[in-house]
C-alpha cells in the first residue's frame, strides 16, 4: 500500500491513512495506554488500521531473524506494533516532506521493495512491526467520539529517531488542556 497525502493546515483531522492516533491519558488498556499510533488504512465501511511507532523493543531485523543479518535491512528497528498478528513481521516506509507538503507511506512492503526505495531516496524512514493495531468498520469513529483518541497531524516527528516519538509530548503539544492528566503517574497511590 502506498499514500501520498498532501499536508492539511490549520484544519481539524480527521481520521485518515497517515494520520497520527493519541492514546487519551483516561485509555487504560495496556495495548495501547500511552501510546502513538500511524494509522495506515482508514474507511467508515472497511475499518481501520495502524501500528504504535512509540515501542521500540530494542532490537533489529537482523537480530530477530537470521535470515536478515546480512540484508543492507539488518539496522532496521523493531517495534511492538500493536495486539493482533503479534508474531507477523510488517515493513513499513515513510517519508515526510515539508517542503512539499506531502506524505509518503507504504505499508506491507517486502524487503526488496524497501531497498527499491531507499536506492531512489534515502530519505525514507524504515521500521519494522511485529503486530499491528486493528478496529473493525465504525469501531475507531466509535472510540474518536468516546474520546478515547486524539488525532493528530504532527507528522514530522515520524522523521526523527524512534525513541525521540514521545506520547507525552505530542498529547500535550495537540491538547494542552490535557497536560494534567498525562502528568499523572501510573499508580496514584504513590503520588
């Protein structure tokens, strides 16, 4: 899958593949407490789709399978992308541009594919998901309006280092009004 999407300013977001899910400090489930998901497919009839870009589980492609320690892939980072499909290898690529104002995501792509890219421009960011994140048709629109969700479109921060994606940060920079509650810690009786 591949999408292009131009840069929407100053509007309110929307769900949408490439859009940007915060999890709201009151989502307790422990998949997905505190964290920041890419949303990768979007549709009111067909459901939605992402992984979590702020897990890192340390390791790489070449330490988690053999089969990449002598791929050019073998430094692509892991992460834990979501609750179902745990044990499925997902590569992912992006590219955000802010001189053009665009987006470029794909998303399911083979190892080939990804060298492709990254021969053409070596900008592209490269991740490796283990799982993903899935909501059936209307389940997200559902959750967007319990408020269970904050969208964003801060985009850029896929561009930096996996450990610089903070959900702090961006939950407080989106929905300042939200600061306290994200502040709180995980056990209040230790407070």
């Amino acid at each position: 899958m591949r999408i292009n999407r131009s840069h929407l300013d100053n509007t309110e977001p929307s769900p949408h593949a490439g859009a940007l899910l915060l999890a709201h400090p009151s989502l307790l489930d422990p998949n997905f407490r505190r964290s920041v998901i890419l949303l990768t497919a979007y549709g009111e009839s067909e459901g939605a789709m992402g992984v979590v870009v702020n897990r890192p589980l340390g390791h790489t492609l070449g330490e988690y399978d053999a089969d990449w320690v002598d791929s050019p892939l073998s430094t692509v980072p892991l992460f834990a992308g979501g609750p179902v499909a745990q044990d499925q290898l997902i590569l992912v690529a992006w590219k955000w541009s802010a001189e053009a104002g665009t987006f470029q995501l794909y998303f399911g792509i083979d190892g080939e594919k990804v060298q492709q890219l990254l021969a053409k421009d070596p900008e592209f960011q490269i991740r490796g998901f283990l799982g993903h994140a899935g909501w059936s048709a209307g389940q997200l629109d559902v959750e967007l309006e319990q408020k269970s969700w904050v969208l964003s479109a801060c985009l850029p921060i896929l561009n930096t280092t996996p450990e610089k994606i903070d959900w702090h940060e961006l939950l407080c920079h989106e929905r300042p009004d939200l600061r306290l509650l994200a502040d709180a810690p995980d056990d209040p009786s230790l407070n």
